[in-house]
C-alpha cells in the first residue's frame, strides 16, 4: 500500500480577479454575471479581500468576466494598483465593442501586456443568434487598435458546434484567425448549461459526429500552420502560452478575487459567493492535478506529483493505463496522452474514479 505524504505547500504566485458586470447577456453564459450598474459596493467589496492578502510578489494576473473592459479608468486603477507593479504576465479580457484607442493605451500604461478577446465567431448571423452585441468587423477593427498601441500578445476566444453552424462556417472561422496572424486561440465547443439562456431556452446540443469532425479539422488545421495544440482547447504559436493558465493546469495555487471567482490556497480550493464571502470546496488535490496535467502536452510531472502527494499515479492507475496503453506515454519523468488520448480525457478520468464515486 503506498503510502500518502502531506502536501507540500508552494507560494501563491497568480491571481484571478472576476469582474462580473456585462452590457448584456450571452445566450451561452453560465458564468456569475450582472447586467452592468452601479459598481460601488461591489469595487469596495473586491478591493477589500485584495488588501487582506497582501501581495507582494507576482507572477501572472488575470482580469476575467463578465466583461472586465467595461471598467472605468478609476475602477481599474483602483483595483490595479493593489496589486505590485512588476507582474509577467497581466492578461484583461476583452469584448471587441469596448475596444478603443484611448482604452488600449490606457491598459497598456497600466502594464497589461496580454488581451483575451471574446470573438466567438465572425459570422454576422450566429454572432445575433448568440446574443453578442458586436460584428464581425468590430472584431477585425479591434485587433488593428490593440496591435497599433503596443498590445501584441493578443488571443481570442471561439466557440465551434453553436446552433446551425456547419464545418464551412468552422473553417472560415480559423482561417480567418490563422490571416490576422496572433499568437494564441482558446477554441470552445459549446456547452449548454441549465443556468444559460440556451439551456432554458431547451437548445439542443450539436450533433456528436458533427463536432468531433469540427474539432478533429480545428487540429490538424492550426497544427499545420505552425500551432501547439498545448491544451485541449488551447493553441499557441511555440512559446505563446498562457502563463496564467499553465498556473491551473500545472497543479500550482492562485488566489481569487471577487463575487464569482475561484482560488485555491495551501491546496484548499474555494469560490466567492455573491456576498463576497470565500467558500472553501471539498475537491480531490491528486485526482485534479492529474485530471489538470493530462489536459495538457506537457502531462503530469510524475517526481513532483510524488513529492506533493505521496504516491505513484502510475502504479495506483497502472490497470487503466494499460486499457489506453496506445494513447498513454511515459517520457522524461512525465505522463502524457497523445493527441487522441485527450480527445477522449472524460472517458479515461471516469475509469480512473473509485467505484463508489461513479454511484
């Protein structure tokens, strides 16, 4: 019987502020959102639980949403400058309707040096069927503002399998993405929650053969035009990764900011509710570490996963290894999934769950 070691601690080097105030809602958003109001109880609640941790270093910070670019100059000063001025990788997410020059260079002198853009499709008629209040142009328009101040570390989002898009529609999407030459694309297949206006609405999800055929071109597709297909959703060009994301996936603490978000210290993780209180989650550290690392080319660093957690994935999972033995890989102290191996993550995760928890 191996034997499990206590978790070793590291320090908190990232952090996620969740801004959750929207111009409007999305027909597929699950998230914590809010039609956009007055921000004043909210700014002094988040700002706050910021001063109470106390950050003196850091080394990735992430403005997520909601819609953080509907900020004010004084509520993102407010909430930046408690944060330390020198911070690697500072990423705002954006939507292309809030994109000005004036707001570009704004977030520039305020060291953000990385934008996440919600596009999701630049198909005029599915961007109003999934009630998006931009064009496809406005998104082309605010690549151009963002490159011509300074903001070259751009990715954007995309969502494939919306209702009533086809494979053509997909691959004018990418390739559309691939012209405008940016370094990274998060690429979503669309999930429909209860919470969402789809999954009220009664939506029906896309056709699994549809989707799979959609996601198997998107692969080979960036794959040949130079892209890592680093994550399971993620593409970058060689060394363009998110530095804030590899924090989740790479098995690291962050903290979390605002009604919404989620953080996980000393390896507890928690969410802020609606109040703003921290609510600590019964979750399973091993199993998401490895759930985590093999959504990624990188895998699980199986030495490190040792020293934290006190035993061998390898040998506690050897059985389900070998049922998917083509798809797994053991190499440099690392286990990985091949590229259809994590296509078919879910899968092999449910075969890894103790019985009484697939109950």
């Amino acid at each position: 019987m191996e034997q499990e070691a206590e978790v070793t601690r590291s320090p908190v080097r990232s952090a996620y502020v969740h801004i959750p105030f929207c111009h409007g809602i999305c027909s597929y958003c699950a998230f914590y959102r809010r039609i956009s109001q007055d921000h004043t109880g909210w700014l002094k609640q988040i700002c706050d639980q910021i001063r109470k941790a106390d950050i003196r270093e850091l080394d990735t910070l992430y403005f997520g949403g909601g819609t953080p670019s509907i900020l004010t100059e004084e509520e993102f000063d407010r909430i930046r400058f408690l944060f330390p001025d020198q911070i690697h990788e500072f990423t705002m997410e954006c939507n292309p309707e809030d994109i000005t020059p004036e707001k570009a260079a704004f977030w520039k002198s305020r060291s953000v040096n990385r934008i996440s853009m919600g596009v999701q499709t630049f198909d005029d008629r599915l961007l109003k069927s999934i009630g998006r209040r931009h064009a496809a142009q406005k998104a082309r328009e605010a690549v151009e503002i963002l490159r011509r101040a300074g903001l070259e570390n751009l990715s954007i989002d995309l969502i494939f399998g919306l209702p009533g898009q086809t494979l053509k529609d997909v691959e004018r999407d990418v390739m559309e993405f691939l012209q405008m030459d940016l370094p990274h694309l998060s690429i979503y297949s669309l999930q429909i929650e209860p919470d969402s206006v789809f999954g009220k609405q009664g939506v029906h999800p896309c056709d699994e053969d549809l989707e799979a055929d959609m996601f198997e071109w998107i692969v080979r597709t960036l794959k040949e035009a130079g892209y890592e297909h680093y994550e399971i959703s993620s593409f970058a060009k060689p060394g363009r990764y998110s530095r804030h994301n590899l924090a989740y996936w790479q098995d690291r603490d962050f903290f979390g900011f605002g009604p919404g978000a989620s953080g996980r210290e000393q390896g507890q993780r928690y969410h802020i509710d609606s109040r703003g209180q921290r609510i600590p989650e019964e979750t399973d550290g091993p199993f998401e570490a490895l759930m985590m690392g093999l959504r990624t080319q990188f895998g699980v660093n199986l030495s490190s996963f040792r020293e934290k957690y006190g035993w061998d994935p390898g040998r506690r999972y050897a059985d389900v290894i070998k049922r998917y033995a083509p798809h797994f890989c053991e190499q440099d102290g690392r286990l990985f999934l091949d590229e259809d191996g994590r296509e078919i993550l879910n899968t092999i995760l449910v075969d890894m769950l103790p019985e009484e928890s697939c109950e």
